[in-house]
C-alpha cells in the first residue's frame, strides 16, 4: 500500500449506502481482504465470537475463525445483490528479502519471553503484531471459502491491483476493493473499507486526490505515490526530514515532485542524485524499475494471454522489470490455482530463500532439514517443472539460501543435480484411465482419494494393470484420472513405489498406515512416513523449550514428546472463534518441521499436476481447472493445537493416579478450562490415538535396518500410553 494514504485521503473519501452498488460485480483485492477483514464493522447479531485471532502465529495452520466471517461478508453482499470477484496476488516483482521474516521472528522470540514469563496481555499483544502470518500464508484457504461459496475467484499473474484495474477497464467489473497501491494505475475510484454494521462503504475518486494535491497530473500523482513508498518503491529518504513531516507524506511527495522535480519524480530523484548518505543511485533505479513496472505491468487478458498493460508500446527488455517470462498456458494454470507461487518464483528467479519458521528454528534438526534433507526434492521440483518449458529454465542453475548462514549460499546445478530422463523414465507409466482403476477402487470404501491410490496398489494385480502409457487417442478426462494419477507419480518420485507399480518397503509402512485411518486424517500417513525417513519423527528433545510437555524424568518426556508430535498431524476440533488457551514452544517447533515437509511434497503434486497438462497427457479443454488444485492432498497448512492439547494432558496425566474416576472427571474441567473453545475435548484425544495406533502399526510394519532405535521408542511409548487412554 502507498504510505500513509489512508490518512491522507480521509478527507476526501465518500460515504454510500450498499444499496447502490446493487447489481454490480466488485473486484476484490484478496490480500488488502485477508489484511483489514477485522475492521469491518459487522451487525451486532453478527459479532458474537467474532474476535481476532493473535495466537495464529503460536500454532501455525489457518485461523479457527476465519471462514465464518468471510461467510457473514459473502452473505451480506449476496444480500445485497453485489457479486464478489477475488483477486489473489502472483509472482514476485521484488525479490525475496530475508529482513521481513527475521524482523517477525525477533518479535515471535519477544512474544514467547512474555508468555514464559506468565505476561499473557503482553504475550497476546506482541503475537499479533509480529506480523509472522502474512496474507499470502492464507491464501489456500479462503479459495476453499471461496468454492464452497460459489464465488468467483482468479489469481494474477503478477501485482492483483494491475489484474484489478484490467479487469474493471475491459468492464469484467464495475468497481474495486484494493490496496491504495491500485491508484498507481488510471483507476476512476476504489473503495477503501467496508460498514456491514450500517450497510456502506467508504470509497476514494481519483479525480478528488489529483484535485486535492493541487491539481496535479494524472502521471505526476503516480510519481507521488511511489515516492510516499509502496511495497514496489521505497519512500524518498528525504521526506522523513522533519520539514517534510509537517503534513501527509503524500501531500510532501507531491510538493516535492511540483517544485523541485517540475512535475516528474525523476527530476527529485535527479535533484538529490549528489546525496551519497541516502545512496541515491540505487534509490533512482529503484523508482525508475518501479515506474515502468507499472506501466506495463503483465496481466491475463480475457483471451487468456498475459500480456502488459500497454502491450503496444511495452520494451523489448521486459523481463529485466518484470522477471523471466513464463509460456501463456502455465499463466493460465496459475490463475485457476493448479500450482501456486513458491516453485515459478523459485525458477523464475533463479534463487530461493528459507525463511526462519514460526518458532525461530532454532534446532539443528530443522536446519539440517531445510538446509540439506529438503534439496533433493526441491531439486526434483524445480527440475520436473521446467522439463516442459524453454531451455533457459532447464539449465540456468539455482542458489538456495538460508536465513541462518546468508552468506554460504547453496548452487543447485540443474545440468548435474538434476536427471530428466531419469524422471520421465520414473512416471512415464502412469496414464492410468477410470476404466482401470474404478473398480478396484469401489472396493475401498470410506477412502479419501489419496487413501484409494495407495490402498489399491497393495492388489498386485490391479498394480499391473496399472502400467499405462500415454495415448493420444484416449488421453486422461475426468478429475479423479488426473488427481489420482498426479498422486501416483508423485509417490513414484518419492519411492513408495517400484518400477513394477508394487509398493515398496516404505510403500508398505505407508499403506499400514493409511489402512487404520479415517478418510479425513490419511493424508497425514504420508507426511509421517516422510518424517520417519528423514529421520525427524523420533523422542529426542531437540531446542529445549519450556512448556508441555513436561516431566521430572526425561524419559517419559520423550515418550510424552514423541506421542504429542504425532498428535500435530491431526485437527483439534474448536469452535469458528480464536483460539484461547495453553501454548507450547515445543509443539509449534515440531508444527515446523511438519510443515516444512508438507510443504515440499504439496510443492512436488502440484508440479507433477501441472506438467501433466503442459505435456498434453490430459484433456485440457474443461470446465473445472478452479477445482483441481484445491482437490490435491496436503493444501492447507497443519496446527500444533492438538499436540499442545494432547502434551498438556500428558503432563497432568502423569502426575495423578488415573485410575480414580475422580481424578479423571477433575482433569477434563481443567483442560476444558484451559482450552475453553474446544467442541468435545475427549474426541479430539481419540483423533490423536487414532493417529497414534496407524503410526505405530505404520513402523511396526517398517524395515528394522532403517528404524530399529525408532521402533523401541514406539513401543515404550505406547507401552506408556496405554496407562493413560
């Protein structure tokens, strides 16, 4: 957003009924959405439970609350006959940059000091201004809301103000809601916020901010505002003078560029160019990149090209403001939500960045993951996503940075670390039609899809006949043929199948699993057999965080700590309000890890996913490209709640004699005290046995050669546990 805009513009923004835009199709920028959605004001029949959710950043996942009040939003505007049209953000124009992340993590370390201090209010406060938890982190998430909804949504290929200001130009919409940033473009007006306790909205012409800055051109306002700072320019040094700072920065931007500049931000920038304190050069290049980035900032046009804004005029050179471009057809599959945004950014860039996670990582164990046990599949990501592309994508290398030794950079050298025949050698074979697959699939009744292509493989017959190849007479149609055969090539990638369609030994633990699961929780088996192979879901006691769980004897910590990591990998059931209650350091640290991991195998499915249609193996003429990325496994970050409930209840389990009735009844007021918005405390404990029973049954039934220290900590653990269910 442009800085200090708000403010500025307080003065000239106008007040309408909802009623008036009766009939009308608004695009909404979903980032400025997910940004102020707590400061619409909802009716007082509505507001009950309805707080903000500062712990987000303590447990990890999506907020508890979140899809009930984007649902009293939606309905309001139903209501009202306003047709929403959500706009997600795309690919980076700036590159990625360590001081945000390590600026919110120095506030998530000031916020745990507070909370091991028994200092809530502060703890709470600090929470929520860390910024750890950005809008994008939410992004996956309310496309959910937003299907379920009916509600159209699409994601840009780069800035969601430039897609937005397309959009209401060719007449897609009639207005927008956005970040102020969308002034940046020729914009008629944009409403700034929403009243749903009084049924309005406030909005900003643009003609009324051109008058009030003293009516100044059109170009000479855009100026302005990249000089005031947005998130593509920083703000002109100079104007935090105290001459400046006598009025709106806005207002001084303007000044400046009328005066000093005669009418154009360059001639400011040109003004100050001997300031050597301010490195004024750089800060040149940046506003000048930012002002042409503007003006042919790429957008998907209607008939599905992404193109610049001014195509006619639009240099050759492009791609030196904007970035590598990618081929129209992957723009598309990016705008329906088949792929997201890590792995382009990451080949369009040439470099990606691991960023400290909610806990600090500071455990070797996660940075030796993320450092090292991470690369190969990231490698084969980046590797099988650019196979289809041009030859500049296949073979420019990538440098892989992390946030704890910035100045040792890892190179990825694509020509060497990374083998496409190997690759397509690997899924080549898997084209596997409904006919093949369905009826072995009735067979597994109350199975999630990913629970069905695993289950179905442990039939070898059925595995055999799986050995398909690709058809132009007959390529892959309907949803489940792609989803399911995305699924499989990705568990071929990751070795839980062998060249014969069989499953093999981490194939088996795999599928022991996913067979003593619910539907809803198998998605979670893979995970925990990946964390068994990097060797990351053990009993050891790795940052010695204070919290749950807690033990005078470190070995029935471990066994707690091990039983409370399995636990993260499934839901507590909570009510749709903020979550209030205890927190754990040591929980959120494992919550880390298994996000990291889901991370990267989300990263891969989608990859495989979208490479299936690049490389024409599906039908590509349908009706249902929206649907297919939400429908992929593991799409939605996990929280630790459950593992922080279920190592709280171990830790007081410990200390009394559970087998007075008494004592058990005393405990579960406590804990429903302590976790006062949970729905059925007892049930969600049954989820974490659940989990615990196919995890164990999972190694039991794993090679003793790879896990046979993990294999003694399962069974005293659960030796443990049965003490206490």
């Amino acid at each position: 957003m442009i800085t200090q805009f708000a403010e500025w513009s307080a003065n000239i923004a106008e007040t309408a009924a909802l009623s008036t835009l009766s009939g009308s199709s608004i695009g909404i920028e979903a980032a400025e959405y997910l940004n102020r959605i707590q400061d619409f004001k909802l009716p007082p029949s509505q507001t009950a439970g309805v707080q903000p959710e500062p712990l987000l950043p303590a447990l990890g996942g999506v907020p508890f609350g979140l899809a009930r009040v984007v649902r009293i939003h939606l309905e309001i505007w139903r209501r009202h006959g306003i047709k929403p049209v959500f706009v997600f953000s795309g690919l980076n124009l700036i590159k990625d940059d360590f001081e945000p992340s390590e600026q919110a993590a120095r506030k998530l370390e000031e916020a745990w000091r507070f909370y091991d201090a028994n200092n809530a209010l502060a703890a709470v406060e600090t929470f929520k201004t860390s910024g750890a938890v950005k809008a994008h982190d939410l992004y996956r998430f309310l496309q959910t809301i937003l299907r379920e909804e009916n509600i159209a949504w699409m994601v840009a290929p780069y800035m969601a103000s430039a897609q937005l200001y397309y959009l209401a130009k060719v007449g897609a919409t009639d207005t927008t809601f956005a970040s102020s940033e969308i002034f940046l473009f020729d914009i008629e007006e944009n409403i700034t916020t929403w009243n749903f306790e009084n049924d309005s909205f406030v909005w900003v012409r643009r003609r009324n901010c051109l008058q009030s800055l003293g009516n100044i051109s059109s170009d000479a306002f855009v100026d302005a505002c990249l000089l005031a700072g947005c998130d593509l320019c920083p703000s002109l040094p100079q104007l935090d003078l105290p001459i400046h700072r006598k009025q709106p920065r806005l207002k001084s931007a303007a000044d400046l560029v009328m005066n000093l500049g005669r009418g154009t931000g360059n001639g400011v920038y040109l003004h100050f160019q001997d300031d050597v304190t301010n490195k004024m050069q750089e800060q040149t290049d940046r506003f000048r990149k930012a002002k042409v980035t503007v003006k042919h900032s790429v957008v998907l046009t209607m008939s599905g090209k992404a193109e610049p804004l001014d195509v006619t005029n639009a240099p050759g050179k492009i791609h030196e403001f904007i970035g590598q471009r990618l081929p129209d057809e992957l723009y598309g599959y990016f705008s329906r939500g088949i792929i997201g945004p890590r792995v382009l950014n990451w080949r369009t860039s040439g470099e990606f960045l691991m960023h400290p996670p909610l806990d600090g990582g500071e455990s070797k164990e996660y940075r030796d993951l993320v450092r090292q046990q991470l690369t190969p599949i990231q490698t084969l990501t980046i590797g099988l996503l650019a196979s289809p592309l041009h030859h500049y994508y296949q073979r420019t290398d990538i440098i892989k940075r992390v946030w704890f030794d910035k100045d040792h950079p890892e190179k990825i050298v694509m020509k060497t670390d990374y083998d496409n025949d190997k690759t397509k050698g690997l899924i080549d074979s898997w084209n596997v039609p409904q006919s093949v697959f369905g009826e072995e699939f009735n067979r597994h009744p109350n199975s999630s899809l990913f629970g069905l292509c695993v289950k179905s493989l442990k039939n070898n017959e059925f595995a055999a006949r799986t050995k398909t190849f690709k058809n132009k007479n007959r390529l892959l149609i309907s949803k489940d043929e792609l989803l399911a055969n995305a699924i499989w090539r990705m568990l071929r990638l990751r070795n839980y199948i062998d060249a014969d369609h069989n499953l093999t030994s981490s194939g088996e633990m795999l599928y022991t699993m996913v067979s003593n699961l619910p539907l809803e929780l198998q998605e979670s088996a893979l995970i925990a057999t990946e964390l068994l192979q990097y060797n990351r879901l053990n009993a050891d006691i790795t940052v010695p965080y204070t919290g749950v769980p807690d033990a005078q004897a470190e070995s029935v910590k471990k066994q707690m700590l091990l039983i409370s990591r399995i636990a993260c990998l499934g839901p507590l059931k909570h009510q749709e309000i903020g979550y209030t209650g205890v927190l754990s350091r040591t929980m959120l640290s494992f919550g880390c890890v298994i996000e990291a991991v889901r991370q990267s195998l989300r990263d891969l499915l989608e990859v495989c996913l979208t490479t299936m249609l690049l490389n024409g193996d599906v039908e590509r003429d349908r009706p249902d490209f929206n649907e297919l990325g939400l429908d992929l496994p593991l799409l939605l970050p996990m929280s630790c709640s459950l593992g922080v409930a279920v190592a709280y209840h171990l830790t007081e389990c410990a200390k009394l004699d559970m087998r007075s009735q008494a004592n058990r009844e005393a405990l579960l007021n406590d804990e429903k005290s302590k976790f006062c918005y949970t729905i059925d405390l007892p049930s969600s404990f049954e989820t974490a046995w659940t989990l615990w029973d196919a995890v164990y049954k999972g190694v039991e039934a794993g090679d003793a050669n790879k896990l046979g220290a993990v294999k003694a900590a399962f069974k005293n653990a659960d030796e443990w546990l049965k003490t206490y269910r």
